[in-house]
C-alpha cells in the first residue's frame, strides 16, 4: 500500500523514518512567519496559506487588548506583556498539530526565548525568517495605514531581534523581494 503524501508532495516521515535517512525535520505541520514589524510577516503568511490551504492565524489577533493599547500609545511590550501572549499562539499550534490540521501563523518572535515556548520541541514546527535591513522596513511601516504598532517602536524591535541560529533551522528569506518571489521561495525549500 502507497503511504500518503502530504500537502507538501511529500510522504509524512516518522521519527525512525527520519533518524534512519538523516534527514532535519519531517514536513511541518505549522509554520511559524517571523520578522520584525513591517517584514511583510501577514502578507506572506497570506499568500502561503493560500497556496497551501492551510489555516491561518495572525499574532496580533491573540494580544490582549491591554498589549494593543500599549504598543499603540508607542510603549514597547516588555517581556511580562509577552509571555501570555506567546503561550496563546503555543496553544493554538498544538490544537492545530492536535486535530491533524496544518497551520500558519505570524508572530515577529523576536528572541530565542520566545521561539523556544512557539517551537520548543515540536519537530512538525517550522521557523520562516523574514529578514530585511531597518531602512527598507522603516519605509514600509511609514506606508502601512490602520495598524496599532506605529513605526517609531520599529527600533525597539530590531533592539530585540534575536536572528535565529542554525540549530533552529529557519527558513531564511530576504524581504528586499516580490511578495510572490518570497512565498515562492519559501515554497521551494519546503518542497525539498
């Protein structure tokens, strides 16, 4: 009997499978669109859920509305504030990986710390980098209308940026491109 293939193409690899072939990560089941505020993070995230036809869930829909008061008055988030928050998007990438069901979700998970608690040891949780220089987001944000996060706070973010490591095995992709180019980017390697 032919095993299954995945959204992705490819087969659903198991831990032995995995071991066996030495491969990183089997397909993912959740995505998790990382960046800096204006990296294109929603966009993105958009584009793949739909060529995907995954679920998506966006990070700024799980702050509390005391988060969202602060970043709009132009008080960055202090740890404390993140924490809740950060346990949100973990749970709903367990309920998604839970029910079977592939997921994308946003969330700029600026520190290691933070991507420890979204991704921690879930193998099926994959880390897309949305990189981009502080210029070219700077006049993105400056662009971008009816968003609570106003683009003075962008410093703090890159302040706090923590660019993931190897062991996290991100996607790494430019934000100097073409939406489509970044989703089909991301698409390319995830089809590897």
């Amino acid at each position: 009997m032919p095993r299954p293939r995945s959204r992705l193409g490819n087969p659903p690899h198991s831990g032995t499978d995995l071991a066996r072939r030495g491969a990183v990560q089997p397909d993912p089941a959740v995505l998790v669109i990382m960046g800096v505020s204006g990296s294109g993070k929603t966009t993105i995230a958009v584009l793949l859920a739909e060529r995907l036809g995954w679920a998506l869930a966006d990070a700024d829909e799980f702050h509390s509305p005391a988060n969202v008061r602060k970043m709009a008055s132009g008080i960055a988030l202090t740890d404390e504030d993140r924490w809740p928050w950060l346990h949100a998007i973990a749970a709903w990438i367990d309920e998604t990986r839970g029910a079977g069901r592939r997921g994308i979700v946003t969330c700029s998970a600026l520190k290691r710390s933070y991507r420890d608690i979204l991704i921690g040891a879930r193998p099926d949780v994959r880390l897309v980098y949305l990189k981009g220089d502080a210029r070219l987001i700077a006049q993105r944000l400056a662009k971008r209308r009816g968003h609570f996060m106003p683009p003075e706070l962008l410093r703090s973010q890159f302040d706090a940026l923590e660019e993931p490591g190897p062991d996290e095995h991100p996607i790494v992709v430019n934000v100097a491109a073409e939406p489509q180019a970044i989703a089909a980017r991301i698409l390319a390697v995830l089809a590897r």
